[in-house]
C-alpha cells in the first residue's frame, strides 16, 4: 500500500514538473539562438512554472498555460504533497463488497472546489464528496497530455526573431 501512494504522489510530483519544463522550452525557444563557439547561460535556468508570465502567448486556451482547474489541481496536490505530506493522513485502499463479492478497490481524493482543497478553520483533506483517485486520475492525465501537446505546438508557432543564426559555417 505504501508504493501505492508513493506513486500516486510521484505523479503529481511529474506533472508538475512537466509545467515547469515547458516554461523552460518556451523561453529557449523564444530566444534568438547563438553561435555555440562556447556553452552560453541558458535564459531558462532558475525559471519555474511560476515564471510562465515571461512568455509571451501565458494565458492561451488550451494549453498549460492557461488559468484552469486542471493545473490548479496539479498545483495544489504536489504543493501539499511535497510540504505537507501524503493525501491522506490514514492512507488506506477502501474495498466496496456487493452481495458479499468483492466489487471496487478504490482511493479517495481529496475534497476540491476549483482545484484548490476545500478547507474548514484552517483544516482540509475532506473526504465527504467520496471522490476516487481511479476515476479521476485517468481524465486528469488525458486532459493534461492534449493539453501539453497545444502548448508544444504554442511552442514551436511562437514567432522568432529574424535574426536567429542556426550554426553559422
């Protein structure tokens, strides 16, 4: 159970690396390319998703790079993840048995509103809307990857300045 949701959290750990990958793609992109007699400071280091605002087409519908529950979400769960632990405080695979046969394994979600926990005086991880990571997980990752694939093609339309040099002879 405990690799189970080690790679549950690993998941959104990725994604979220992934927004930040494509943040660093847009701005290398973006820029006008150099000679490469010498290894040049690449203008992406240091950047993070949260540095989306230096590109230029940040808010485009359909891709990462728009304001949405999808990313929010991803967002949201790596942060808690990563700051404050599992999803779960009793982590635990729920069993749902119908007429005495077992019919559904299952992890629940989180309670969200928007992508972001729903939280009463300073407390979240509410569990009351029965929301299953293995129904939703499968819609978050496809949304995700159609969404990547736009923002890739956001990427490579993006128009360059006329005076890049590709490898001068």
């Amino acid at each position: 159970m405990t690799q189970l949701f080690a790679n549950i959290s690993f998941v959104f750990i990725r994604l979220h690396s992934l927004l930040d990958y494509c943040v660093k793609l847009a701005i290398e992109a973006a820029r006008p390319l150099a000679a490469f007699q010498n290894y040049t400071r690449m203008a992406s280091r240091g950047r993070q998703f949260s540095d989306r605002k230096n590109v230029t087409w940040n808010g485009s519908q359909g891709t990462l790079f728009e304001d949405c529950e999808l990313v929010r979400t991803v967002e949201t769960l790596r942060n808690h993840i990563v700051h404050d632990g599992l999803l779960d405080a009793l982590a635990k695979v729920y069993e749902r048995y119908s007429e005495g046969a077992l019919a559904e394994r299952f992890i629940l979600f989180p309670d969200m509103t928007g992508g972001r926990l729903d939280s009463f005086v300073k407390r979240n991880l509410f569990y009351g809307r029965e929301d299953k990571v293995n129904l939703r997980l499968t819609t978050l990752i496809s949304e995700f990857w159609v969404r990547l694939a736009e923002t890739l093609r956001m990427v490579e339309a993006d128009p360059r300045p006329a005076d890049r040099v590709a490898n001068p002879a």
